[in-house]
C-alpha cells in the first residue's frame, strides 16, 4: 500500500537533484559498499585460515565448513566491488554528461558572436558600398 507522500510524487513527479547532489550520493553509497567489502574480505581471510587450522587438526567437516563460508563471503565481496564499479561509471558519465553540455552551451555562445560579428562585417560592407556609388 502506497502512503500518501510516496502517492503524491507518484501522481505529480518528484522534485529532480542536482548533479552534485547525485554525485555525492553515489560517494557516500561507494564508500559505505567499500566498507562492506574490506570487512567481507577480512573475514574471508580469517575463514580460510579457520579452515587450514582444522585440516592439520583433522577436522575435515569444520574445514569443509570453513571453506564453504569463505567462498560465500568471496562472492559477496565481488558483488560488493562490482556495485561499486558499477557506480564508479554512473560519475564518470554524469560528469561527462556534464562537460558536454558546458561545451555545447560554449560553442553556441561561440556561434552567437561569430554571427553578430558577420552581422557588423556585412553592416559596414554595405555602408561602405553606398558612400562609394
């Protein structure tokens, strides 16, 4: 069930971020995932070493157990860096989505005074025209 603000953006649009909002957003979701991954990563180390400890002690089943953890936490830790890449590129084309609308609005601005200067050039080609005849 929707509540009633979640309603309201739904029936009238929510209000847009800017770039740098989003982009901070995304560094602070970045930063927390790597957070996340160094811990997974920590405790995989510390499952595989758990696992070597129980195989010279025999215990082949705690191994086995160990191992299977240490693989689960790999594999979050490779989802974790692969969110993290992921979000990585979402910058990197904000910010050059960014660039290229600056320089589209710089060479507009660029074509505006290259056309009122050939405006000025016409303009005193004419007048010069008519005082010669």
């Amino acid at each position: 069930m929707l509540s009633l603000p979640k309603f309201l953006d739904k029936l009238f649009g929510k209000k847009t971020k800017s770039e740098d909002e989003t982009i901070a957003e995304l560094r602070a979701t970045i930063n927390r995932l790597q957070l996340r991954a160094k811990e997974l990563d920590k405790r995989a180390k510390v499952s595989r070493e758990q696992a070597k400890e129980l195989i010279r002690m025999g215990n082949k089943e705690g191994a086995k157990f160990q191992l299977k953890r240490w693989y689960r936490y790999v594999q979050l830790f490779n989802r974790y860096s692969r969110q993290i890449a992921s979000l990585e590129d979402a910058i990197a084309t904000i910010e050059t989505a960014r660039d290229s609308v600056e320089m589209s609005r710089a060479l507009a601005t660029a074509l505006d005074a290259l056309r009122s200067q050939k405006t000025k050039v016409i303009m005193m080609k004419k007048n010069s025209f008519r005082i010669i005849f």
